[in-house]
C-alpha cells in the first residue's frame, strides 16, 4: 500500500508519509471516519461510497500491520 499524505479529522492535522507511526494514524483515522459516517446514518450515494471505501481499507491496513 502506497503511503500518501492526508488531511486528518481525527488529529486535526496533515499526516505525512514520512511519519513514524504512519499506519497507526491511518488505522485510528479510518475508524474514526468509519465510526462518523456510521453514526450520521446517511443514505446518500457518497457517504455509502466512502463508507464502503474506507471499511475497504482498514482491512488491507489491518493486513499490514499483522504482517510487520
């Protein structure tokens, strides 16, 4: 998986490749976001998208990190 900066919600900051506890941040972020959008219950086409989108991902992060 491609590390690539982002926006985080979570931490209220730009996450950066280069970051020690990249995936971590990542995992926490994704659950973060997977738990908003849970609890907002929207039914729209893009909130279902990112939804599926990030579940999606915490599966290959949690891949990763098993096997580091």
């Amino acid at each position: 998986m491609k590390k690539k900066k982002f926006d985080s919600q979570l931490f209220r900051r730009e996450i950066l490749p280069t970051e020690k506890d990249y995936f971590p941040i990542v995992y926490a972020e994704l659950l973060y976001r997977i738990d908003d959008l849970e609890t907002q219950n929207c039914s729209c086409f893009k909130c279902m998208e990112e939804l599926e989108k990030y579940k999606n991902t915490l599966i290959k992060i949690k891949e990763l990190l098993i096997l580091k």
